[in-house]
C-alpha cells in the first residue's frame, strides 16, 4: 500500500497518464527507498520511458527543469492543493569528464540502464505503482535491477557497479555515500568503503557550495554525530574541513571535559543536534572550538587555549567564506563562535550587560549551543538555566528601551557633538536598563553631569 498523501497521489496518477500513453512510467529513487524503509519519503520523484517533450504534452502545466537531464516538473491538483512532481526520462549517462556531470546525457527507455545510472543500490530501486496500490507487500512491486533489496535488508550502502569509477564520475557521490549511512545508520559495504578512502582526495574538486550543502545536510539531519565520525575514518574531513580534521587528538584538561579531546567534545555536540535543526546552530556547534587545536598550551598548572575564542572567530568566518555562506549565515556563526564562553559570566553581570548579551541576533541559538556545550562536558546547567530563565522573563521592549535621552538634548544643552555623544549616552542607556534612572528628567540629569565630566576630563588633558 502507498500512503494517502497529496505528494504520493499526484506521483501515481501521473505514471498511470504516462503509461495509457504507452510509456512504462515508475516511481524511482529515494522515496522508494523510504516507502521499503517505512520512513515517510520527503518528496515522490517518477522515472518514464517518455521523453521530456512527450512528458510536458501529457502534462501542460509542467516546465523543463535542467532540460538536459531530462527532468519536467509536472503540477498537479490534489484535493484541490496545486502538487509539483520531478517526472525523469529515463537515461544513460554519457562520459563523465569534469568529475561532476555527464558530457552528455542519453535517454533510454530501459529502466534498467536507469537504475545503473544512480548511485547506491537502495537508491536505485524502482516501483510499480499500480501493483502497489494494491493490497500485499509492497516489495512485490518492486523492480530491483541493481541488488538493492538485498543491501537495504542488510542495511548497507553499497555504490551501484565498480565503486572507484562511480566516485570518479561524480565525487560528490561521496558526500552522499557518507550521508546516507549516517542517515540510516547503515555500514558501508567494504569495497565502496575502500573506494571512498582512496577517492576521498578527489573532493578537492568539488565546487565548494555543493560540500556546503551536503555537510549542512549531514548536519542538520539528526545523525551529525555519525555522519562526521565517517567523514573522518573515510579522509574526507581533511579535505573539505581541515581545520576540524585538526582537533582530533587534542587533549583537554580533564577537570574541566572529562569526557576526551576537542573532537570528541565536539562530536557530543553534534549528537545534540535535533533533525531539522536550524544550519547556523550546527555550524556554531561544529565549529565553536575550532580555535582550540591552534591555541593549545601546556601551561605549569594545565592545559590551557587562551586566546581560542578570537583565534576561532578568525577560522570560522575564513570557513564561512571558502564555504560560500551568505554573509548574514556566515556572521552568525561567527558571533555563536565569538560568544559561546560568554556564558560563564552571566550571574556577574549587571542587568545592562546581560540586557546587552541578549541583543546578539537570534540569541535562541546562543542560548541552545551553549547547552549543548555544557551537555557535551562537565554536564552542569546552572549557567544556562540563569541565563533562560533571564531571557524568558525579559521582555523586548526592556532589550531594547526607547532612549530618554539623545543627542538633540545635549546639543539644546550646549554642547556640541563628538565622541563623547555616544560614550554618554551609551553610560545614560546602561543606567535605564539597570534601573538606575527611571525619568527622562533623571536620565538628562545623568546624562549632562557626564558630559561635565568628560569636558573637565579634557580640558585637565589640556592643561597638561
Ligand atoms: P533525499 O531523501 O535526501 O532526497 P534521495 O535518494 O531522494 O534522498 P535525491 O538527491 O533527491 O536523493 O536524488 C534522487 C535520486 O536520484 C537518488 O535516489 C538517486 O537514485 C539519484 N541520484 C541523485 N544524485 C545522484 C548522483 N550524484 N549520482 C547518481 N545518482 C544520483
Ligand atoms: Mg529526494
């Protein structure tokens, strides 16, 4: 039986349209994967012996996508609700010479040669959706070309042919290869694993948006843990991560991380991280002590990384841009790095630094990172729990208060601008947040009594 989703209906009827035209129309890839699984599949992709002109004839609310590929996006309704369904032709690709994309693509009406075109077996499945329709299991209507039953029972990944050349076509293969066994939590089959230690080093000629996108994905999946353990037995990390590949075997001090070195603390992070979870939180995770490996010391009393904070800034942002983060992205997981042992001092500080602290953009993922670091660690929360019950009971408008003062009063009041404006009103701000001035007569008080101080500050600086 197939699910009674939209998503699952609009890929049936359109394989039912395709095949009374004459066209032998599957549904193909992950979603049958999922199906076999009992994972609920995250979009329905259809496999057809008819080619994109034909497909977008049947269909005329459909476009050709990456025309090439042979891939139409087809609009459906479903219960009134407008559904897009990816309807491929089926194809055989051509040479790979770039390590990316088939010089060209040919289309085939085997699906056979269509599910020796894909990369793993479990992903090169097939399925049959009118059989499927049907009552009884739904592996009778399964078309498996390439052994990939055998590989899902045994909850293997296993490239589809010779493992070293599917890598060489399309190194990105790789990454996938990575992501679907910590997905899953399946093994990757021994040769496809000997293929992937030895080609690791071909990911260097990856365009780096593409790494980016599939390491998110690694990330934010819920097996970050998993997925960044292979990437290391594997030797990919030290491609595309360098500088994360280096905090393997950095010892910390153990009254302070018990639990191991950098990248262990590390991988607990990781294992916090909830599916779905927000990729600049991830990042931050992954990268929050990246200044660690540079930075480590062994000073006379322990071992210490002074500096590791700005030293991790500096490396996260350089990642951010070799990785192609927008600039917004990039300078958030900049600022969780440049943050995240600010933590320490929250019961210290006073009203207005906290209120300060909890202006940073998207504090919430702060907040969850510096958990996760706690978690990953000695295990105590008392830091957090202040510092969220703080948030919580902090309302924007005291975050961020409408000024009693501003430089339009202290120009009225004579003085002209300078430097000191800010300093002064910065000093009047504070005060306001900590409740020190509660009126705008006290606050103009405050306010002209510290540009008095500062003008005699300075005309002292010039006497001498
Ligand atoms: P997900 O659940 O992450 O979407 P998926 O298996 O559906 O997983 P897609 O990237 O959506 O993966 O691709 C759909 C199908 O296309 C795959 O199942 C696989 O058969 C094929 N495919 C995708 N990328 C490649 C590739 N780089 N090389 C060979 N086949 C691929
Ligand atoms: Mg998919």
């Amino acid at each position: 039986m197939l699910p009674e989703t939209r998503q699952a209906r609009a890929a049936v009827e359109i394989a039912r349209r395709l095949r009374r035209t004459g066209f032998e129309s599957l549904l193909a890839g992950g979603c049958v994967r999922d199906l076999l699984l009992g994972r609920e599949p995250k979009d329905y992709d259809v496999a057809t012996a008819a080619e994109p002109e034909r497909v977008m004839e049947v269909f005329p609310r459909s476009f050709g996508v990456g025309a090439h590929f042979g891939v139409v996006l087809v609009e459906t309704e479903q219960e009134g609700e407008r559904v897009l369904t990816e309807v491929a032709t089926f194809r055989r690709d051509g040479v790979y010479s770039d390590g990316r994309r088939p010089d060209a693509v040919r289309y085939t009406s085997s699906a056979a040669e269509d599910a020796a075109r894909r990369d793993f077996t479990i992903n090169g499945l097939l399925l049959d959706p009118e059989r499927a329709l049907k009552d009884g299991d739904i592996r009778d209507a399964v078309l498996d070309f390439v052994y990939g039953l055998e590989d899902l029972q045994a909850r293997r990944i296993r490239a589809i042919g010779a493992p070293e050349n599917r890598f060489a076509e399309d190194h990105l293969r790789l990454l996938r290869g990575v992501r679907f066994a910590a997905r899953l939590g399946f093994a990757i089959e021994e040769q496809t694993l000997a293929a992937m230690l030895a080609m690791a080093p071909a990911l260097g000629r990856v365009s780096w948006e593409r790494i980016r996108d599939e390491l998110t994905r690694m990330l934010t999946e819920g097996r970050a843990r998993r997925a960044f353990e292979l990437l290391a037995e594997t030797g990919m990390l030290s491609v595309v991560l360098p500088e994360v590949e280096r905090m393997r075997g950095v010892e910390q001090p153990p009254e302070f991380h018990p639990e191991g070195d950098v990248w262990e603390h590390t991988l607990r992070l990781l294992a916090q991280l909830e599916p779905g979870c927000s990729a600049t939180l991830a990042w931050g995770a992954l990268l929050h002590d990246v200044g660690k490996p540079t930075s480590f010391r062994r000073a006379p009393d322990r071992i210490r990384f002074d500096g590791h904070v700005e030293v991790g800034v500096r490396i996260a942002a350089e990642i951010a841009r070799r990785l192609r983060f927008s600039n917004d992205d990039g300078a958030q997981i900049a600022a969780l790095v440049a943050n995240h042992m600010r933590f320490g001092d929250v019961m210290r500080m006073k009203d207005s630094t906290l209120k300060r602290f909890f202006r940073l953009e998207r504090f919430a993922e702060h907040l969850a990172l510096h958990r996760m670091d706690c978690s990953a660690s000695h295990g105590k929360l008392d830091n957090w729990e202040y510092a969220k019950r703080r948030w919580d009971v902090t309302p924007e408008e005291t975050i961020r208060p409408a000024r009693m003062v501003t430089g339009r009063d202290l120009i009225a009041a004579g003085f002209s601008p300078g430097p000191q404006f800010t300093e002064v009103l910065r000093i009047v701000e504070d005060a306001q947040m900590d409740g020190a001035v509660a009126t705008r007569e006290e606050a103009l008080a405050l306010a002209l009594r510290e540009m008095q101080k500062t003008h005699t500050m300075h005309a002292d600086e010039n006497d001498g």
